[in-house]
C-alpha cells in the first residue's frame, strides 16, 4: 500500500508540475496573443489615422483649389471691368479730341506723316471715318502734303468704321499702317491687361510686381 500512495503522490506531484508548466505556457501565449492584437489594433488606428489625414489632406488641397479657382474667376472679373471701363474712358476722351481740331488734326497729320515715312511706297490710300471725311476732303491735298510732300496719298472716298484716327495704305492693300483707335487700342490691349493686373495686385496688399 505504501508504494501505491507514493505512486499516487508522485504522480500527483507530476501533474502539478506539467499544470504549472502549462499554466505558464498559457499565461505567455495569452500575453503574447494580447500584444499581438494591441500591436494590430494599434497598427490598425495607425493606418485608420494616416487615411483620415490623406481624406483630410485632399479635402484641403479641393477646398484650396476651389477658393483659388473662384479667386481667380473673381480676378478676371475685376480685371475684365477695368480694362473695360479704360477703353470706355478712352472711347470717350478719343471723341473729345476729335472734337477739337486745334488738337486732333495735328495728330492725325502725325500718324499720316509716320505711316507714310513706314511704307516704302510712292502712292499711298489713306482711310478715315465719316465725320473727318467730310472736313477733310476740301483740304485733302495741303494736308497730305503737310504730312508727306514725298508721297502721293489719295484719300478714299468710302468712310471707314472707326471711332477716330487713320488707316494707310499701299494702293495695292498689302501694306497696312492702322492709327485708328481701334488698331492702336489693339496694339495697347496687353499692356492694359497689365496695368489692370497690377492695379489688383494693389489693391490686395501686393507689392504690385507683375
């Protein structure tokens, strides 16, 4: 009897050893299973953070975008109305001057003077609008030959559609000199453009480099 209770202690003592054993085994596997899913969980917010802030990031960079298009829109708004309300102003002050003569025929014998000087041609048509037709054509051939005694310059006959100013040009129309106010407000279009942009830029606290 004494050798079955030691077995039976023996084995007792056995099984409490291998349970302790994988007791412990279970307590690692646990620990480690828990930091396993924390440093998942953790990766898992890490990744869940770093798309809320690429979402947050491109929402941003639109909403930027948006403003900046509409700032844009608004800008040539603006700039559009400038230039505008210049070329109406110029409009107005061209007609003015046409008005009075005393200003307006010396400029129209200098444009006539320097396009025909410009085009290397001995006959030469010049074209007005119908106001200045009907004042110059008594006149035509003192003034013409105040402006260029070297040239022979006909005087058409069909008014031109312009505000004001002169058209030159070779009798055979392939060279053009345009000093209407159209053909030179044309020429100035981009530098208008310019000064609008830079007046903006002003009034938006920049320094108003363009």
């Amino acid at each position: 009897m004494d050798q079955v209770h030691e077995l039976e202690i023996a084995i007792l003592s056995q099984a409490k050893k291998l349970a302790a054993v994988y007791r412990e085994g279970a307590q690692h596997s646990q620990k480690r299973i828990l930091q396993e899913a924390q440093q998942r969980i953790q990766q898992r917010e890490q990744r869940e953070t770093q798309r809320a802030q690429a979402l947050a990031e491109r929402s941003y960079r639109r909403l930027l975008q948006a403003n900046e298009l509409k700032l844009q829109r608004e800008m040539d708004i603006l700039r559009w109305n400038l230039v505008e309300g210049v070329i109406e102003r110029l409009q107005e002050r061209m007609q003015e001057l046409m008005t009075d003569r005393a200003r307006y025929l010396p400029l129209l014998r200098s444009w006539l003077g320097r396009a025909a000087d410009a085009i290397e041609r001995p006959t030469l048509v010049a074209e007005v609008n119908s106001a200045d037709l009907d004042w110059l054509r008594p006149e035509w051939e003192s003034f013409s030959r105040a402006a260029a005694a070297h040239k022979q310059i006909t005087l058409a006959t069909t008014p031109l559609q312009t505000v004001g100013g002169i058209l030159v040009r070779s009798d055979d129309n392939r060279i053009r000199i345009d000093n209407t106010f159209e053909g030179r407000l044309e020429r100035l279009s981009l530098r208008l453009h310019q000064v609008a942009t830079r007046h903006l830029l002003a009034d938006n606290g920049e320094s108003g480099h363009v």
